[in-house]
C-alpha cells in the first residue's frame, strides 16, 4: 500500500456522482501576501480524495463523534472567542446576506 501525509488546509468542493465521492484538497496559495483588507484567499489545487459512498458516510459519522468531544468543543469555542474561527452567529449573519 502506498502511504503518503499530505497537508491541506480545506476541501474546495464535494461531488458525489454515482455512490463515488471526491473531495478535492486545496492549500492557500503561497504567492499570495499578506493584506489588512477582506480579500478571498487564493488557494492551490492539491488533489483529490475519492472513495465510496459507504466509506464517505462513515467518515461523516466520525466526524460527529469527534465533534461532540469535550476537548473539542471547548478549542472551537476557544477559536471563535479568538476569531480565528467564524461563530454560529456569524454564518447566519452571512448567509442572510
């Protein structure tokens, strides 16, 4: 089996096309500066992962395991107190935009 570590620092988009899911893994551009304005950040394209739908969901369930873990719900709230993070209130504020 061929083991690699890549580092992202998102997903730029979800597809799922017949039971097949692909994640594709971006990191931010290191040619972009760093500015004070509200400019997006520009990304690079890693690659994508892919796997099967069944696989797929169970990493989603995983995920909400680990959500609801205490350690993880206080560093959430720790970045959103430090603005790292964006709160609730500040996605419904965007999204009502």
């Amino acid at each position: 089996m061929n083991s690699k570590n890549i580092y992202a620092d998102t997903v730029s988009a979800i597809n799922v096309n017949n039971g097949i899911v692909k994640m594709h893994l971006v990191a931010q551009s290191p040619n972009q500066g760093v500015t004070n304005n509200n400019d997006e950040a520009k990304f690079d394209e890693l690659g994508e992962i892919t796997m099967p739908l069944n696989g797929f969901l169970y990493m989603l369930s995983v995920i909400e395991g680990l959500m609801q873990d205490e350690k993880m719900k206080d560093m959430i709230e720790r970045f959103q107190k430090a603005g790292i993070i964006p709160s609730e209130q500040d996605i419904k504020k965007a999204q009502t935009k």
